[in-house]
C-alpha cells in the first residue's frame, strides 16, 4: 500500500510568486491535512479537508489557500510568497473515523528567495 | 489552551533505555501520539494512545499515559544508533484532526 505522496519534493521561488503543492493520501483515506514546519515555529496547523470540504483552519493568512478533489487528493496554495514562507510543508491523511492513524508524507521543502 | 511541551535534548549510551517526557494541557484531548524525523525526512508514526488507556505497548516502544497529570512518556528499550532522531509528540482535540505538537526531542545515541 503507497503511502501520502507529496510533490514536489523540492522548489524554489522568488518572493512575490506563488506556489502549488500536491498531496496524494493513502487510498481510502478521506481527511486530508497540511502542517507548516519552521525552525522557529515549528509544527503548525494550517487547515485539514473531508470529502472536499474545509473542516478546519489554523492560524494563517488568508494568501494560504487548499482544497480537496473528489479522489480525496489535495493542493495547498501560497500567493504573495514572503521569506518567512519557506519551510517544509507536510500533508497527513487518516481514514474517517475513529480510527486514530495519522500518516504524513515526506514533505514538500519550499524555498523561498 | 494549547500547549504541548517537551525537554529538547536526550543524549543515551546504546542498549540503554531512552525516556522521552511530554507534557500537554488540553484534557479534551482524545489521542495522543509520538512521531520519529530523521534528517530531511517527514514524520513517520511511531505509536499512539487513545485517551482512555494507561499504557500501550509496541515491540521496543512503551507508552505511558498519566492523564490526571498530562503527562506522557515514550520508552524505547534497548536503544540503537538507528534511533537517532527528533521525536515529537501530539495531541489531538475531540473530533478534529488538527494535531498540536511538541517542539521535539533530539535523541542522540552513543556507541
């Protein structure tokens, strides 16, 4: 069984651009949810998705953007992009459900110049 | 609030035990889990608890859970270089699945 995939693995961009990044769950697994990581502030929750609807959103600005299709792959856009966006951005996925299981990929490492 | 804390550094001689220690504040909370990050690697889970159980048990990993104090702990018995690594615990709040998480612990194993 293939486990979250995140693409790309890699990027950079210039301040100002915007950028997409592309989450695949484990199949069958229907929630979706992204997570900032910095070295100053750590793991953050930016916002989770279910059967293509926002659920819930963390503390970011409104240049952060996701969605969810109805494969249950999601995309998260930054607009605007600042220095302070460049971090690893992780993408989890978990069945409906009670089940507790929450699995992240291995993360997309923007760069922002 | 929300709050998750754990001490940053862990150094253990190999075939030791390590005690990972994390504290958190929302009783609400309904699991509670640990993460392993390798160098350049996203978070691979390690094991979870739910919140009405003590303690939990995987293979090398014991996890202990004393909700009256919110206080859980991860041991991992006869500790090798391979688990070099930042562990970060997490809570979860009632349905949600927005995890809080810990600053990490840097464990460093020596031969």
């Amino acid at each position: 069984k293939a486990g979250v995939t995140q693409t790309p693995r890699y990027l950079i961009k210039t301040r100002g651009q915007q950028v997409t990044l592309s989450c695949s769950p484990i199949s069958g697994h229907r929630s979706v949810s992204w997570y900032q990581q910095t070295p100053g502030q750590g793991l953050q929750f930016l916002f989770e998705y279910f059967s293509e609807t926002q659920r819930n959103k963390g503390n970011f600005p409104g240049r952060f953007s996701g969605r969810q299709f109805s494969n249950s792959r999601s995309e998260m856009n930054v607009s605007t992009l600042e220095l302070g966006d460049s971090a690893l951005y992780l993408c989890a996925s978990t069945q409906a459900g009670n089940t507790g299981e929450l699995f992240f990929g291995e993360g997309s490492r923007l760069t922002v110049l | 609030g929300e709050d998750v804390e754990q001490s940053l550094f862990l150094s253990v001689r190999e075939g030791d035990s390590s005690v990972i220690n994390c504290t958190y504040t929302d009783s609400s909370s309904t699991y509670l889990y640990w993460y392993k990050q390798e160098p350049g690697a996203g978070l691979q889970l390690l094991t979870y608890i739910f919140s009405n159980m003590d303690m939990k048990q995987d293979q090398r990993l014991t996890v202990l859970l004393n909700k009256k104090d919110k206080h859980l702990s991860l041991r991992i018995a006869d500790t090798q270089t391979g688990d070099s690594a930042i562990y970060f615990c997490a809570e979860r709040m009632d349905s949600s699945y927005k995890l809080i998480f810990g600053s990490g612990t840097r464990l460093l194993v020596r031969p």
